[in-house]
C-alpha cells in the first residue's frame, strides 16, 4: 500500500492535531517525540483513508481510462478549493446581511465536493458497450438542459445554451454509433475547468469587497449562481 499525503485527507490532519494537543498539553510528551507520533498519525490515518477510495477503473479504451482518471484529478483539486471558499466564506458572510448569497455558495461548494464520488459512479456505469449513452438518454438530457434555458437569465442561460450545443453534438454522434462517452467526458472536463475559474473570481471578490456595499453584493451573488450553474450542469452530465 502506497503512503498518502495528510494534507490531502484534512481527517487525518485533524487526527494528528489532536494527538499533538492530548500530547503536548494532557500527557506532557517532549516535542521530540509528540511531533513524529502527530506526523505518524497523521500518515497512517490518510494512508487508511485512501485505501477506502474506489480503486482505478480500466474501460476498454485506455485512451478513455486516462481521460477519465484525469477528469477525477480535477475534480478532487477542484474540491479542495471549494472547501476553502465554503470556509472562508462561513468567516467572511456569517456576520454580513449576505445570508442567501452564504447559502447559495455553500450549496454550490457542496455538489463541488461530492463531483469525485459521481464521477467515480459514471466510471462504472462507462464499463462496457452497454454504459453507452443511448440517443434516447442524450435527448433526455438536452431536455433538461433546455427547460434550464427558459429559465435562466444573463451568464447562466449563456451557459446552459453552451451544454445545449454540446449535447446536440453528443446525439450526432450517437445516432452515427460513434462512442460518445469521449465527448462526454471532454464536455465534464471543460466544465469543471470553468467552474475552477469562477471559483477562484467569487474568491477573489469575498476577500477584497465591501460587503456591506449593494454593488458588490450584487456581482458575489452573479457569481455565485454562475457557481452554482456550473455545478448543476456537472451533476447532469454525471447522472
């Protein structure tokens, strides 16, 4: 078994914090010996974590394997992100007026975070000939996509048109037997990629804006439904 890195697994650091804490202040432990024991502890217990996660799934394309173990690698990063924006914005929104727009990015940085674990159920539904998206599915889904259209204003409804068209493209290929879960994932890809960038913009803006300031208000809640867009749209392609 490989050894995991704690600082991707925040239980496991967590659990090497507090060893250090009883260590330190309960037990009294020299620093020689309670900083290795919390490294320690902190290693074992992320090695531990990663061995819970799904294993890596072959398809028959191996070609499509690394595409889809480098679409879960963005997922994971993106993730992580989203849990130090939910943080950052608990601290920064919590006292403010700004309580629909708190909610609205903790809702978004939520789905962000459960994004690797749907991927991993799409893997597995992509093993085989028999996970190919049918043309049926795929027009289900530009369904979806188009009811979201006639509803949604300004960047979202930019957005959703975008999915559109690469649905469309999607149901041209099936219809030609051509094998779409390429597209797919490309279409998955470029989503979370985009989602990454206005992440880190409603990041930017939570940190340097007056928040007690209309205007500013205004431009974090744009973004953090163009946020929560982008979320909404991954959850489709991955369902």
């Amino acid at each position: 078994m490989k050894i995991a890195n704690p600082l991707h697994y925040p239980l496991a650091v967590l659990a090497g914090g507090l060893f250090l804490i009883v260590a330190a202040r309960v037990v009294r432990l020299p620093a020689l010996v309670a900083v290795p024991g919390g490294v320690a502890i902190a290693t074992a217990s992320a090695t531990a974590l990663k061995s819970r996660e799904p294993g890596t799934i072959k398809l028959d394309n191996p070609a499509l394997s690394r595409e889809l173990q480098s679409v879960r690698q963005q997922a994971v990063a993106l993730g992580d992100k989203a849990d130090t924006l939910k943080q950052e914005a608990g601290q920064l929104l919590t006292n403010t007026l700004q309580v629909d727009l708190l909610g609205t990015v903790q809702y978004a940085c939520d789905r962000t975070q459960e994004l690797p674990r749907k991927i991993d159920q799409l893997a597995l539904r992509m093993q085989g000939k028999d996970a190919l998206l049918s043309t049926k599915e795929l027009d289900n889904q530009l369904r979806d996509v188009q009811a979201k259209i006639k509803t949604s204003t300004g960047l979202a409804r930019t957005q959703w048109e975008r999915l559109a068209n690469s649905l469309e493209r999607n149901i041209t290929l099936a219809q030609q037997g051509e094998d779409t879960r390429q597209a797919q994932l490309a279409n998955l890809s470029t989503l979370i990629a985009e989602s990454g960038g206005v992440l880190q913009q409603l990041q930017n803006k939570l940190r340097t804006a007056d928040l007690s300031s209309d205007t500013a208000a205004a431009e974090l809640r744009e973004l953090g439904e163009e946020f929560k867009g982008f979320q909404e749209s991954a959850e489709l392609l991955t369902a």
